[in-house]
C-alpha cells in the first residue's frame, strides 16, 4: 500500500507599496522582488490541480490493487488511466518549475542594488535576504529533482501493473521504492517550506529597514 502523496507548498508573500514619484535603489529593489512574486503565479496554479491529481491517481491504484488476474483487462485500462495522469502531473510540475526560474531571474536583478543602499541597517537585511532566496531557490531544485524521480517510478509501476505475469514481491518491492521516494520529496519539501517562511519574514524585515511604506498581504 502507499500513502496519499500530496505535498502542500508556502508561497511567497505579496507586499503593496504606497505610491511615490521616485525611483531610490530601496524602491527599485522592492520592484523586482514583488515582479518576482508576481511571477511565482504559475508555481501558485499548480498546487490544487497537482493535489487532485495524486488523489485521484491514488484512488485508482486502490481500486487496481483490489482486483485479481481475471479482471486483468479492466487493470490494463485503470493503469493506463492512473499514468496519464502521472504525465499530467510531470506537465504541471515542468509549468512549475519554469515560473519559479522566471521568478529567480527578476529577483537576481536586486543584488546589484544592494551596495547602493545607505543604510547599513538595510544592507544587511537585503543581503541576508538575498542569502534566503539563493537557499529557497536550491531548495526548490532538490523538491523538484525528487518528485521527478518519485513521478518517474510511479510511471514504471503503472507499466509493471499491466504485465499478468506480475508477482507480488516484484510488486511490493517497487511500491517499497516509491514510499522511499515520496518520503525524500516531503523532506525537501519541508526545507523548501522552511525557506520560504524565512524569506516571507526576511523580506518584511528589509521594507522596515530600509523604510518602505508597505502593506503585508498573504499569496493565495
């Protein structure tokens, strides 16, 4: 048997700045860190529709380990169904993980920026900050690398699922494979959550330093 795998991901905040004429380096900073944000929207889309895809996927995989080899022909529809669904989910995972590199790429036109802030105070909370986003955005990488090979295996078994001659040891061994990968992806997804959470927080505390105006939403 295999859990549910659905994996829940912190997004990051949306922050509002009061109107002004001119364009400081702190102003300028706050841009592309909100453009950034803005373009994390895709990466945003993809978290409900990836959550009813793995239970879905999951519901047929229960309804096919239920069966025996007389209903073999029903089990070949079911796993042909179930990965369909796991290339949907490697579809949407790809439109993931472009949005967030499109969202680094803005967010990396903020360092330069950094060395012309006057306050000291504001320096290093931009630098800490930028620190953040570099750990947030590895991390990422190593959540999406995971799922990947989780997606990868779960195609394999579908494929395995098809063959009459299936034993259950070979079976079991695969689904043994897959909980081990599921288990790696929920720890990077905890790290990728954690960054998050630091960057959000981190984030706030460079508008306060370098004294922007701004008003704190949540992402949805």
């Amino acid at each position: 048997m295999r859990y549910l795998k659905v994996v829940g991901l912190f997004l990051a905040a949306f922050f509002s700045l009061a109107a002004c004429s001119s364009q400081s380096p702190e102003e300028q900073m706050y841009e592309h860190m909100e453009e950034s944000v803005s373009l994390e929207e895709d990466f945003r889309q993809q978290q409900e529709p990836l959550q009813e895809l793995e239970q879905e996927e999951e519901e047929i995989y229960n309804q096919i380990i239920e069966m025996n080899s007389e209903e073999m022909d029903e089990i070949e529809e079911l796993s042909s169904e179930a990965a369909s669904i796991v290339e949907e989910r490697k579809e949407r995972i790809d439109t993931e993980k472009e949005s967030i590199d499109e969202a680094k790429e803005e967010f990396d036109k903020v360092e330069p920026l950094v060395e012309e802030l006057e306050s000291e105070e504001a320096q290093e909370a931009a630098n800490k900050l930028v620190d953040t986003m570099n750990n947030r955005y590895d991390a990422y990488l190593e959540l999406h690398e995971a799922y990947q090979t989780a997606l990868e295996l779960d195609s394999e078994l579908y494929e395995m699922m098809k063959k009459e001659d299936l034993t259950k040891e070979d079976l079991q061994t695969k689904v043994d494979e897959i909980n081990e990968s599921y288990n790696e992806v929920i720890e990077a997804n905890e790290i990728f959550n954690e960054h998050t959470t630091n960057y959000n927080d981190e984030k706030k505390a460079f508008y306060d330093a370098a004294d922007l105006d701004v008003n704190y939403e949540e992402a949805e």
